[in-house]
C-alpha cells in the first residue's frame, strides 16, 4: 500500500496540504467521500512523525475509519470508547471502558499513540482532567525500593480492591512478600516479588492457572476508574466537606427537594464511612473542579484532523440534546444537584480549544461555516470519488475497466491473495481486458493499464484528476 500513499505526492491539492501543516496552519480540503479521507490520513501518519488525532461523528464511522487506516497503514489505530456515567443507584458498576479509555489518554497525552481514533460523544464526556492522572500513576521497577504499606496505600488510593486471589483489572491480592496487580494499562496482571522493601522480580500471569508467563521490569500502574473520591482536592474528607456544603445550600431553599437531599445525605455517609460509591460520578464536578475532556490530552504539537466538520457538528448538537433530556429526568428524581450537571464539553467549547492548533478539515462539500477561533487559512478543493462495491458482480466490474481504459485511466485492482488474483486475470482475458498481475506492488499502472495485486480495502476510490482508479475485488 505504500505506492497508494507515495501517490498521494502527484496531487497539487494534498502538497498544498501537507506544506499547510508544515507551517502548522489550518486547511480544508474538501470534495472528498469517506475512503478519501482515510487515504489521506495514512499519507499524513506516513508523511510527519507527529501524533495525529483523527475525529469523527459516531462509533459507525470510527470503526469504519479505523478499518481503512488498517489497510492503508498495516496498523490498528486505537479508538477511544465512551462510557455511561453512573449518576443512579447501582450495587455494583463495570469499569472496563472507563480502563480502556484511562490507558488510551494517558497514552496519549504522553505522545506514545501516533494515531488516535475520536468520536465526539468519547471526545467531549468530563473525565479526569491530564495532571489529576499525572499524579495519580505511578511506576513500578525492578530493583527499586516500595514499602509495603505505602504501596498497598497507593493502590486503595488509586480505586484498587484487595482480594484473595486477582481476576480482573482494578484488583490486588497479598501474601506475604508478593503482591499481584491488575493494572488497567496492562493487558494481563502482573506478579511483584519483594526482597524486604525492594522489588526483585516482577512478571505477568495467567489469572486462571496463576502461573508465571514472562517477566517484565517495568510496570505502569493507573487508577481503577476515571472518577475516583480519594482524587478530590481535599481527599475523601475535602469530598465530604463539599457534599455537607451542598446538602445545607438545598436545605435552606424555598422549593425544598427531598429526594435529592436524601440522596445526597445517603452518599456522603457511604464518603464518610470510607465504603465504595459506584454512583460516584453525580460528584465530579466536585471531585475535580477543573472540567476536562480527552480533548486536553491531546498533545500540543499534534495534527488535529476533523473529518465532515457539518457532521460533526450536528452530532454534536444532538448529543447535547439527549444528554439534556437523561439529566431532565434525573433532576427530577432527586438523583443529581442541577449545580453539578456539567458532564460534558459544548461544540463551541472544543472549537475554542482548536486555536493555536495545526487543524486539518477533511469535508465532503465546501461551502460550510468553520469555526471563527481556527479558521482555514487555505482551502483546497479536491476531486475524489469513493467507488460502489460491486458486489461480486464480474460484469459490471469488467464494463467499468473497459470504460478507465478507454479514458486513459490507469486501473488497479486488488485482490486478497495471489492465487485470487490469478483467478480474476483468468476471468478478465474472458472478458476481453488484458489484466498484469504486479505481487509486490511496486508501481502503479500507467494510462489504460491494468494492475492486479494484493490488498483490501473496504470500498474502491477514483482520482479523475490524476486519472488513477483503485477497485476492490
């Protein structure tokens, strides 16, 4: 795939792009369908090594990304997942997505991820902000000194659960002189041996048979869950100070709402007793004043792709709609304070934040309204289609190659394999087109030839421009 993305170079549009970014300016490059924008994406992550963070509207047109970048780059991009805020009662709660996203941003924030996938919905939810998490990880390194007690300190502090034996991240488990851990940013538990205070070896296990597979000599440790009590400013005593504040502000109002206070009365004797609150996150506000998103975790010299910036937009919107009416219901209920109901960055919030940033507008229509803090300084129109799939429609595949042909286009067809790729040739000389088989692709197919070579992409892509077409098998 690398061919497909060196070709990229010949388009006067994407050198104007990249020569934007180079300046750290903003650009818009429009007239583009969903696999355009992926394939500039990967020319981008191939051009610059600088993180790159790649926003889109849903979960739907996340994986779809993440699946082209694949093709195009050989590389998974991680995409951040959202999570359900727990703002009702609950015996117990899952933290895994909270997990996965802890490890994605501090990953992240600290330049570790090259290339990061972002819905909005998972970009705008209030989460730990970046110095809360600073502080709260810490390491773990063979040959270094760790109390017992300050380190099992650490771990409660940081959300974690003793238990007899670890199944699942958020736990740790001591006999005598080793401590199992379960880590959300490991994706296995890991065994510490201590000799006296030091660390002598540390390595992963299997959960299920609790036998050793390989050592590791270095270990991050981060907090259980991203809204943690014992993270307030003050600590769980500064929390319920703060709850005490809030419970003798409703009391003394005219409409008095018992429900709530109930609820708060209840929760702050959980704090007060030092016992587990899975509905936690009513208090983030609280917990940590500063609001912040995913959005402060993406690190200053990053290249900021928006991708159908209208989309984006609208999504925006209406997730702002529905996160409206679920707090409506909950206010009424007495299950949250109106004072803390600030759960989420608004659009015009995240476009400030863009100021300053090297911001790329990936649209399929020009014409659209950018934002006034991050504006584009250039806007390059692009012609670029995203082919139908053809469904294993032979015919219909043949009568568009004949037409490229004829048009001077160069073809290029990729196949799964080389022995699927035969197939196809053999098929084609039926058809009457003369098809070369080119396994490695090591150049692109010249005017009114034919290219077979292996490679998937989801859906085919056409440059009238540069006359190059790209279908899929």
């Amino acid at each position: 795939m690398d061919k497909l993305l060196s070709f990229l170079k010949n388009i006067p549009e994407y050198q104007l792009l990249l020569k934007s970014v180079q300046r750290n300016e903003a650009a818009a490059v429009t007239g583009l369908g969903q696999i355009n924008r992926s394939h500039l994406v990967a020319g981008l992550r191939r051009e610059f090594d600088r993180p790159i963070v790649v926003i889109c509207q849903d979960d739907m047109t996340a994986k779809r990304l993440q699946q082209e970048l694949a093709a195009f780059l050989g590389e998974t991009a991680p995409v951040l997942p959202s999570r359900e805020l727990t703002l009702y009662d609950t015996a117990v709660v899952s933290r895994a997505w909270e997990q996965k996203r802890l490890s994605q941003l501090f990953s992240l924030a600290k330049g570790q991820t090259k290339l990061q996938i972002l819905t909005w919905e998972a970009l705008s939810q209030r989460t730990i902000p970046p110095a809360v998490l600073e502080k709260a990880a810490f390491t773990l390194e063979v040959g270094q000194e760790y109390p017992l007690e300050e380190l099992l300190e650490k771990l409660t502090h940081a959300g974690y659960t003793r238990c007899g034996m670890v199944e699942g991240p958020g736990q740790f488990a001591v006999r005598g002189g080793i401590v199992d851990i379960y880590s959300p940013a490991a994706d296995r538990p890991f065994r510490c041996e201590f000799f006296g205070d030091e660390l002598d070896t540390m390595g992963y296990f299997d959960p299920v048979t609790q036998r050793r597979s390989e050592n590791t000599d270095r270990m991050l440790i981060l907090p259980v869950g991203e809204t943690q009590p014992s993270l307030h400013p003050g600590g769980l005593s500064g929390l319920c100070k703060d709850i005490r504040t809030l419970i003798a502000r409703q009391k003394r109002r005219k409409n008095l709402n018992e429900a709530l206070i109930a609820t708060l009365e209840k929760d702050l004797e959980k704090y007060e007793n030092n016992l587990s609150n899975p509905a936690s996150d009513r208090y983030m506000a609280l917990i940590y004043p500063e609001m912040a998103t995913a959005a402060d975790y993406i690190p200053e010299n990053a290249i900021v792709v928006l991708c159908d910036h209208s989309s984006l937009q609208r999504s925006a919107r209406s997730r702002s709609d529905e996160m409206g009416m679920q707090l409506d219901s909950l206010l009424q209920g007495g299950l949250v304070a109106g004072e803390l109901c600030d759960y989420a960055a608004q659009w015009e919030d995240f476009c400030l934040g863009l100021s300053g940033r090297t911001v790329v507008y990936f649209d399929a229509f020009g014409g659209t309204a950018y934002p006034e803090s991050c504006p584009p300084k250039q806007l390059l129109p692009m012609t670029a289609k995203q082919l139908p799939s053809y469904g294993g429609n032979l015919d219909t595949a043949a009568t568009d190659l004949s037409h490229y042909q004829k048009m001077e286009f160069g073809s290029l067809v990729l196949c799964g394999s080389r022995r699927r790729a035969e197939l196809l040739q053999e098929m084609l000389r039926g058809k009457g087109l003369s098809a070369f088989l080119c396994i490695p692709l090591t150049t692109l197919p010249k005017p009114g030839q034919i290219l077979l070579a292996e490679g998937t992409l989801p859906f085919g892509m056409e440059y009238p421009l540069s006359k190059i077409a790209v279908l899929t098998e």
